[in-house]
C-alpha cells in the first residue's frame, strides 16, 4: 500500500492572515494526506525544519505580504541544503502572474492564486506529487 502524501503547509514572513492557509489544509486533510499546519509567522529556516522533522512530500507555502520573490526561493534553498531537495513547493497567494513565471523558473512547481477551487489544489496535487523515497 502507498503511503499518504504528508504536506506542510506554512504561513512564512510576517503576514497576519491565515484563513486561505486553514482553507487549504482542512481541504487537503479532507482529501485524504496528512496535513501538518505551522501556523503564523514562521521563518524559512523554521518551515525548512519542520518540513525535515515531519518528512514530507510537499510544502505548500501561503504567502499575502508581497515578500513570495524572497521567501520561496529561500525555502527551496534551505530545503536543499537539509538534503531535502526532492521535497516539491507549491504557493498560494496574491503572486503578480510575472513573479509567478520567476518563480517556477526557480523551482516552485505550481502557484495558485486567489479564487482556485480547493478541488483544483487536490487534483493537481494528486496528479504531480507522489511520496519520497524512504
């Protein structure tokens, strides 16, 4: 039997407002993976660790404050430094379709914006995500 996805979901930087965030992980737990919250105000060093001491597939990270160009990018960084490189981002949040394009090119597999049905998120998860290799 295949394991289920365990997905990070985290609320990076000093943006205050987590309800997208609580939508997307109850949606995810809904459909079945294991969902592990980090709650506000984390630091990418603080998502990279828990993402490591929780062995997940996936950190989706929700980002409304406009830093999604820093914050990403150095999550992926610190990821790979932990020799967790094969663990995918995805990203949720007011992202300029621009910085989406730099983003992808920088490792984030999927963005989605404001308005994505939860069913979207799910799907696409369940079509480009498979667990890591224990």
């Amino acid at each position: 039997m295949e394991r289920k996805l365990r997905i990070l979901v985290a609320k990076p930087g000093l943006d205050g407002h987590d309800r997208g965030a609580k939508i997307i992980a109850r949606a995810l737990r809904d459909a079945g993976f294991e969902v592990i919250y980090t709650g506000l105000h984390q630091t990418p060093e603080m998502i990279a660790d828990a993402a490591l001491q929780e062995d997940v597939d996936l950190v989706s990270l929700s980002i409304l404050s406009g830093a999604h160009n820093h914050l990403m990018p150095e999550v992926i960084r610190l990821l790979k430094e932990k020799g967790m490189g094969d663990v995918s981002i995805i990203g949720g949040g007011i992202i300029p379709q621009e910085d989406i394009v730099t983003l992808k090119q920088q490792g984030v597999k999927e963005i989605f914006t404001p308005g994505t049905d939860t069913r979207d998120v799910v799907k696409w998860i369940e079509t480009n995500i498979q667990p890591r290799s224990l």
